[in-house]
C-alpha cells in the first residue's frame, strides 16, 4: 500500500509492502549516482539490494550505534560524495535504523544545500516513527540531535519482511512509538493492541503508527505545535537516556518508562500489562533524580518553565505547561508510589 505526505513542494509517498526491498529500484529513483549509507549492525544483504539496483552506486557502512551520529561521520559521507563527484542531481539513501536515517539524511540536507534522499528503514522503530517527518541530526558533544535541519525524504520504503532479522528486544523497543502514538491518538488501534497477538498485526501496527505520524507532520511540519505530541514519553525518556548510572537501555525502552508518570492512573492500568505483553519494562533501578537532572537541559524547557504531553485518557492527549519545579515534583510522586 501507499500512503502519501502532503507538504506541497515537500510531498512524498511512504511505499509500505511485504517484499518491497526486492523492488526497489521500480519504486525510488536510482538512476543516477547514488550513496547507499548503512551500519555494520544491518544484513548486507538489504544494503546490497539497493546497491543491485543503482545505476551508480556507492555504498559507505559505520559502525553501529549512537557515535556514528557525529561531525566526523558526517565528514566522511559528504567527502565521499564529494570526491565521487556527486551533483545537485545526485541522492543519498539510508538502509538501517535511526541512526542511519538521521545521519545520512543529514548529510543530503547539508552536501550542496540539500540533495534527494530516501529511506529504507530496517527496524520497527524507524519504520512507524524516524523515517517519517523529516528531522535529520548529528549529535554534538555528548548533547543528542543538537545540530541538524528539517530534511523532507523523496520516498520512504518500508518492507516488514526486514524485521524477521531483527532481534526481539529491538522489535519490543520499535513497538514502544506504536504504542505511545496509539496511546495519545488511536483508541481503537490501542485496544486493539490489548486485545490481539502483537505479531499477528503488525503490519496493521505500522500502518496505524504511521497514519498517526502523517497526520501530524501535515498539520505540523517543523514541530511548531501539534507535532509535540510525538513527544509523549520522550521529556521523560531522554532522562533515562541519559541517567549516569543507565545501564544499556534501549531508546524505545527508555520512551516505554517515560510515558508512565504522565498520565492518568486509569490510563497507566491499561499501559502497565500492554507495554509487559510487547516486552517493555515498566519499571527500572534508576534513582529519580538521575532521570530528573537531564530535563532541566532538554530542548522543551524555556527558563524555569517545561511543556510535556500527558494523556488523561486512551487516544486523548494534552500540552501542559508548568515551572520545571512543579514537573519535578509532580514525577517524584508518581515514579515513588
């Protein structure tokens, strides 16, 4: 199936589709000189289909993980496009998570102010949520997605079939974004995920995930308002992220434990057994103020006052706003009961 993003020059279709990989170079426009960017952590496989398909490839692997998102890496690609004699004309493509697609994006945002690029997502977090929307970064002296641009993809291809490589704890930290958006804007979908075998209807998952995201980055395009709900979960998540004594937590992980204390004891009763059954923790051996002392850096604090999402109740949302005090203390209760 097709899904279309409408952002009128920006417009671009989301290919979604059990075997697509096979047919890439029917569905992105690859006949031209091409950077094929991926990770050591990815089959070479799904890079290499890509690569078949390109009429002048050149394909770059990193290594896997976080500190590939860097100015050096960044360097690296936009140096080897530059020496392959790459134009305007010419395109990137991304095969891999969200690292990948944030790194490579960025650097077709930045080689000669902004060249085509395409992603391949190959895991389920970045197939319902990174792949989608645009936000392309590097990371900055220890500080996450502190330089980058708004990078609108020409196509997003996603190919399930990808995911069967994918270990489970990664499958389990992708359906925490389904989750979060459900929880914040899909009743339906959300009870459905209560009630049904979440590997029977993954598929319909991503495709529900991904309706959600297309619905608010149309409304929202550069995150100056509605699109703030994506980050449920997140003003919370990013503390755990980053908490000294964190040890290995994965990003979707990380999301599951932050959307917690921010909602309704309601809500949270339903959330608490739906993130145990997709393998999401729901509690961790993390001091609250180690989780609490990266917020007052975080990009949605303006002085002393903090915006986050909290869900009163199933598909229902709200931004509230209040003195990063008030926040503190408001999670401090709920993370202590």
């Amino acid at each position: 199936m097709k899904l279309t993003v409408e952002l009128e020059s920006n417009s671009y279709d989301i290919h979604i589709g059990r075997g697509l990989l096979s047919s890439v170079g029917s569905i992105l426009r690859l006949d031209r000189r091409v950077l094929v960017v991926t990770d050591e952590g990815v089959p070479a496989a799904y890079a290499e289909a890509v690569v078949a398909a390109a009429e002048a490839p050149t394909l770059v692997r990193v290594p896997a993980g976080e500190g590939s998102k860097s100015l050096a890496t960044l360097e690296r690609l936009l140096t080897t496009m530059l020496r392959a004699g790459f134009t305007r004309t010419d395109a990137v493509v991304a095969v891999g998570g969200g690292v990948v697609g944030d790194l490579a994006g960025f650097a077709a945002a930045t080689y000669m102010r902004g060249i085509d690029f395409y992603n391949v997502p190959t895991t389920l977090l970045s197939q319902v949520d990174s792949s989608v929307g645009g936000k392309t970064a590097v990371n900055l002296d220890g500080v996450k997605n502190s330089v980058g641009a708004f990078h609108q993809p020409r196509a997003v291809l996603i190919d399930p079939e990808v995911l069967a490589t994918l270990p489970a704890r990664q499958l389990s930290a992708g359906l925490a974004e389904a989750i979060k958006m459900a929880a914040t804007s899909d009743a339906a979908l959300f009870e459905r995920m209560e009630r049904e075998p979440l590997e029977a209807i993954l598929d319909d998952v991503i495709v529900g995930a991904l309706k959600i995201k297309r619905a608010v980055v149309e409304q929202d395009e550069r995150e100056g308002g509605l699109r703030r709900v994506l980050n449920f979960g997140h003003t919370l998540g990013h503390g755990y992220e980053s908490a000294a004594s964190l040890s290995g937590l994965l990003h979707g992980e990380c999301v599951a434990l932050g959307m917690l204390p921010l909602c309704e004891k309601e809500v949270r009763a339903r959330l608490v057994p739906l993130l145990r059954k997709a393998g999401l923790p729901t509690s961790a051996d993390i001091p609250v103020d180690e989780v609490l002392a990266p917020v007052a850096h975080d990009k949605k604090t303006s002085g002393n006052s903090i915006r986050y999402i909290y869900v009163p109740r199933i598909g229902e949302f709200e931004e509230r706003r209040c003195t990063l005090e008030e926040f503190f203390s408001l999670v401090r209760k709920e993370m202590t009961r």
